[in-house]
C-alpha cells in the first residue's frame, strides 16, 4: 500500500504533463489538418525527396 502513494501522484504528474503538451499542440496547429498528408501523398507531383 505505500507503493500507491508513490505511484498515484507519479501518475497524476505524468497525466498533467501529457495533457499540457497536447495542448501545447493544440496551440501550434499541430492538428489543422491531418487528412492533407494523406490527400497530399497520392498526388502525381508528390516530391518524398525533395531537392534541399
């Protein structure tokens, strides 16, 4: 039993922690458009490698 009064807050911090970098991406528009990639990569002028 005092394993859970270690882990209970560890995770809770862990939880806290995951959620604020959600959103975090959230702010950054990380998830604006997550079906472009998708559209985007069976187009014909689709460059995977492109010249740097």
């Amino acid at each position: 039993m005092d394993v859970l009064g270690i882990l209970i807050p560890v995770s809770l911090f862990l939880g806290l922690v995951g959620l604020g970098i959600f959103f975090w991406m959230l702010k950054r528009g990380q998830f604006d458009d997550p079906e472009g990639d998708a559209h985007r990569i069976l187009r014909e002028d689709y460059d995977d490698h492109p010249k740097s």
